[in-house]
C-alpha cells in the first residue's frame, strides 16, 4: 500500500475537511480527492462520509485511523530526525501573543535547548495564529481562544489576572480604592485609557465583570503591544487593565499602583494548542510537557 495515499488519508481524518487536509499537505483539494478515492478503490470500502462541513469518518475508516497514524508519526518523526545521532537540533515552530511568549513562554522553554531544541516564534492575534497552526505553519500556539473542531487540541495552560493600573498620581487624584468602590466606574472617568486595541478589549472585559458597565470613553492611547501600554501607563499617560504577570515588578517599585483590589478578579485561560495527532512528536511533546508543567508555578 502506498504511503502517501495513507498519510493523506490520516491528515483528512484529522482535519476533517478535504480542504483544510490540502492546505496542511501543500496540495490542492482535487489532488486529496483522488487520493483518498485511490485508497478507498484498493481497499473496497468508503472512508469518509460527506457532510455540509467536511466529513465524517466510516467506522472502518477510524479503525484504519487508530492503526495507521502511530506508525506514520514514528515514520515522520525519524525522517526529520534523521537516523544520524548527531544530526541538526529539531525545530519547534511556536505561535503566540508576543508579551506572554516573550515574558512567559520562551523563558519557560530555554532549558531545553541545551537538550537539541531549537525555537522559532511568530507572534499574531489568536485567530490568525490558530488558522496557522491549521495551516501547519506553528507546531504549537499559545492562546487565548479555545479552537473548536477536531483539527485542533487544546490543552489548559494558566489563567491570567487582569489589574486596573494606573501611575501613583493618578491614583492620589481618584482618592483611593474606597471612593473608587463608593462611586462605581465615574470616578475613572478624569483618566485618560491607555490600551492595545481601538476596541478596548482587555477594559471592557474589566468594565464588565467588575462594575457591570461598558466604557463610555475611546483610548486616548492604543499600543500594539501590552509592554508599551505599560510603559505609558507608567510614565503617566492614564490608566490601563493589564496582566498581573507583566505588571507585577512594577507593581512591587511602586511605578505603577493598583486602583482596585476587587474580590474576584478578572481572569483569562491561556490554552496550549496543537494539530490533533501531533504530540506523537517527541519535540512537540516534550515542549508541551515542560510548559505545562512550568506553568504550575505561574
């Protein structure tokens, strides 16, 4: 049997989708459409059933699944490997947001390059990351999005506590937690909003959870990246919401001061994703295993 047919045939049953199996083959979808048909002929029995999204594995097909896909990771895994021991370091391809993969992830995964692993990252917004991830350009991505279907797995990996912050002056101005929790979401309504979005993303979440309410006012300062609304933050532009983790050194100097201490803080999951099959691959696996396990520490 030829092993093409049959890694093209466990890539669908994976995807799901003929379509979304040819863009992680580097194949056009006719092209997996005749293989899979090919493999279907010599076996005398359908794979897959279609549906209005994709398709649906046969019985006969998972059982075909269960058997193959191990043996066709191992085969995968010594092909890039090489049988050489002394060949190059294997590469892990990691997607994220760039503060929590630069401030958490990749320390976090540094001590495995003394043990052969290499790292490269590209950083995006959780759904373009998780569309390449799909498309098998990331062999692991951080997010804050739980992908949905059965090409994707996706793993807890912490949660994220979100501070309202502001300079010390600022908050001298508002008078202090307790007139803040006195006079509710108006008493903010003198500071200037430092964020990473024109949308407001991370202070609607707080606004929400913590003073039932929608901010009324646009930023007055949008930074891409959450280290930059730090620093502005710091340096007096307003008040911003940011992640415990990323502002807590500041927090510690006094640079920045907390506004509010609420009894349920606003928290957000970070998920460890990958390609469905894809922790048969040991650097995978094992960049998976210590980041999970790190994590615990967070």
């Amino acid at each position: 049997m030829d092993l093409t047919l049959l890694r093209t045939f466990v890539t669908v049953h994976r995807a799901g989708s003929f379509t979304r199996a040819a863009a992680l083959l580097g194949l056009s979808q006719p092209a997996v459409t005749s293989q899979i048909r090919t493999l279907e002929r010599q076996l005398g029995r359908p794979l897959f059933v279609r549906r209005a999204r994709g398709v649906t594995a046969t019985t006969f097909g998972d059982e075909l699944a269960h058997k193959a896909a191990p043996h066709l990771d191992a085969l995968a895994e010594i092909t890039e490997a090489g049988l050489d021991p002394d060949s190059p370091t294997r590469t892990l391809h990691l997607g994220g947001p760039p503060e929590f993969t630069a401030e958490r992830a990749l320390p976090a995964l540094s001590p495995l390059i003394t043990q052969g692993l290499s790292i490269r990252t590209a950083f995006g917004a959780a759904d373009a990351l998780l569309t390449g991830l799909a498309a098998g350009h990331h062999d692991l991505t951080v997010t804050t999005v739980r992908p949905r279907g059965g090409l994707l797995t996706a793993t807890p990996l912490c949660d994220e506590e979100h501070v309202l912050v502001a300079a010390p002056r600022w908050a001298a101005r508002l008078g202090g937690p307790d007139v803040l929790r006195a006079r509710g979401v108006r008493a903010l309504d003198p500071v200037p909003l430092v964020e990473v979005h024109e949308s407001l993303p991370l202070i609607a979440r707080y606004w929400a959870a913590v003073f039932d309410a929608k901010p009324t006012a646009a930023a007055a300062v949008v930074a891409g990246d959450l280290r930059a609304v730090l620093a502005c933050v710091s340096a007096g532009a307003g008040l911003a919401v940011l992640p415990r983790y990323l502002c807590a050194e500041a927090l510690g100097r006094g640079t920045v001061v907390a506004l509010l201490d609420p009894p349920v803080p606003p928290l957000r999951t970070y998920f460890l994703a990958v390609r469905t099959g894809t922790l048969g691959l040991p650097h995978i696996a094992r960049a998976h295993e210590w980041l999970l396990r790190t994590a615990a520490d967070w």
